[in-house]
C-alpha cells in the first residue's frame, strides 16, 4: 500500500487516539479511554510500516506536525480550548514546513 496513504491514516488515527484522551476525562469514561488505546495502536502501528520506506526524519515531521495542526483545530472546534490568532499562525508555518520538505525532495529518494 501507498505509504503516503498509511501515513495519512497514521496520523488520523493519532488525532483520534488524542481527541477521545482529552474526552476520556482522566479515563473515567470508558468509551473515549478504548479509543485512546485504539488510537495510538494503529498509529504507532502504521508508523512501523511508513518507516520501512519513507524516511524517518520526513515522516516524523508530517505525523507531528499534521497531527498537531489537526489536534488543534479539533480542540478549538470540539472542546472549546481557547483560540488565538498567533496559534493559528504557527499552525500555518508548520503546514508550509511539511509543504516545503516534501517540495525539497526529502520524501524522493
């Protein structure tokens, strides 16, 4: 399978598994405390995979950084965290980071 798309469920399932840890509520709600679990299975899982051809560096820097950026538009949209436009403008200089690794060849070997 494509590991650009791995990668891309790798990092959903990340999001996952951290959204239902701020819903778990210190795992005192079982439903979000599995998807936690779940969650961070399947990406650390799919990352194993990923790193058999896509180096670690790149894919490290796209899981994180998607994953952050993604993290925190759910936690501005779902749980009300506070929203500041200097976030915002910190998530868009990570995007353009992975934007620019990816355009600098770094996942072209």
């Amino acid at each position: 399978m494509n590991p650009w798309l791995l990668l891309g469920l790798a990092i959903m399932a990340e999001v996952i598994g951290s959204a239902s840890l701020r819903a778990s509520e210190g795992f005192t709600r079982l439903l979000p405390s599995v998807l936690v679990v779940l969650g961070y299975a399947a990406a650390f899982s799919l990352m194993a995979q990923i790193l058999r051809t896509l180096p670690l560096g790149l894919t490290y820097a796209v899981w994180s950084g998607v994953g952050t950026a993604l993290t925190a538009i759910i936690g501005w949209t779902f749980f009300r965290d506070a929203f500041q436009w200097t976030a915002l403008g910190g998530i868009a200089l990570i995007v353009l980071g992975v934007v620019v690794l990816n355009l600098g060849g770094a996942g072209h070997e």
